[in-house]
C-alpha cells in the first residue's frame, strides 16, 4: 500500500507533464480527471488567493479523511503545523512566480490514538483560463494509518525544481541566416596584347602551335585574340 499512494505523486506528474506537451505550463482547462484516475483520491488543485496562500478548490477524498472534514475552500497550509507555514508559504512562491514544479515531504508525529505517518506532496504549476500562472495540479499521499484526526504535518525537505531553464532547452534552435548572395555581373572584355608576348586565350595559357607559311612564303600570323568572359565584383566600394 505504501508504495501505491507514492507511486500516486508519480503518476500526477507524469499526466501534468504529458498535458504539459513542451510548453512552460499546461492550462486548467487541460486537466482531464479520467487521465489520473488511479490517483484521484490523492489529487488536488489549488488557487493562488495572495502571495503564499492558495486555497483547494478540489480535492481528493483522502485529503479530507486526513483532516476529519471537508477540505475544499481551506487553504493548503491547513495540513501543517504553525511552525512550518512559513516553508509552506516559500514552496507556494515557487510554484507560482518562477514557475517551478516543487515536491514537499512532510511528516505527522504520533500521540495518542495518532501513529507516526509520514507524507509527500508535490506542486505542479498551470494557468488559469485568463492566461496567469495562478492554478496548480497537487497530489498528496501518505503511508500508515491515519489515526484520530485532525493530522498536521511538518515539512521536513522541499524539492524546487524551476521550469524556465527545462522550457528553453526545448526549444528549437534559431536556423543559421545565409550571407546575402553577391551580385556578378558578366561582361565582354577584349584583351590588348602585350609587347613581346602573347595574349593568354581561354583553355590554354599560352598558343604553342607554330607558324604557318603561305605559298608566297610570307608568315601568317594567327587571328588575334577571341573575347573572353570574366566575372567582376560589382558591391565592391
């Protein structure tokens, strides 16, 4: 049984996440309580009322056998000791200003007709449906018998994990921008010849190809040289 209430705070935050769908925080309006059916009894979700309150506006029936009463309306602090609201009222912040996803463990000390019982609570941050952070999917499990009620608890630890940074890492990165394309501009040149030397023509540096004699013995000279095409820069300044 210990087990299956803890693996209860395992399954909310699998659904939440799965809601979640790469986003920074899902919308109440995503909450389906078909989806964690097996843990509704555990469940809860919270309403930001001021800066480190929140009270239930739905909760699971074992959060109520742990109290003695109905706890809808109440605020969540109501589970723990005056001692630890402070802690309590800290954990709340976080779940609602960084966002933060925040797990509580908690423990109830035993007394007559109360045994020991310890617990784990975690806090998982979403948006109501005008757009802020201010709603929040809970799930509260504990082990042992509950015993006479009221049960209080202290908050023994906390676990603040912020959402932000594991939001950013999912995002895709920006693609890289090409250079903008440089303009060329094709153009006709005819090269003048150089003394002493021949003009280079295209696929072959140099004519190696000797002169020719005409019948009447004069030397024929090759045609001068072909235009050919060079390419030219025109952003340059």
């Amino acid at each position: 049984m210990t087990a299956s209430k803890f693996n209860a705070v395992q399954e909310v935050e699998a659904y939440w996440e799965a809601i979640r769908a790469g986003r920074l925080v899902p919308r109440r309006a995503d909450i389906d309580p078909r989806g964690i059916e097996r843990a509704l009894e555990f469940a809860f979700v919270l309403e930001r009322v001021a800066p480190g309150i929140a009270r239930l506006r739905i909760a699971g029936s074992h959060l109520s056998d742990l109290m003695g009463m109905e706890v809808r309306g109440m605020p969540v602090s109501s589970f723990v000791t005056p001692q630890s609201r402070n802690r309590m009222g800290d954990a709340l912040e976080q779940v609602f200003d960084s966002p933060a996803k925040v797990t509580v463990d908690l423990e109830s000390e035993g007394g007559l007709g109360k045994p020991t019982i310890t617990g784990r609570m975690i806090l998982l941050p979403m948006k109501s449906d005008l757009g802020d952070i201010s709603r929040a999917l809970g799930c509260f499990a504990t082990t042992g018998e509950i015993g006479r009620t009221p049960r209080r608890f202290e908050v023994t630890d906390t676990h603040v994990r912020p959402l932000l940074g594991d939001f950013m890492a999912k995002q895709p990165e920006p693609q890289e921008t090409r250079p903008a394309r440089r303009k060329e501009q094709i153009v006709t040149e005819t090269p003048q010849p150089h003394h002493g030397s021949r003009v280079p023509e295209p696929g072959d540096a140099f004519d190696r190809a000797p002169r020719k004699a005409t019948a009447t013995g004069a030397v024929r000279m090759k045609p001068g040289p072909r235009p050919y095409l060079s390419v030219v820069d025109t952003d340059r300044d």
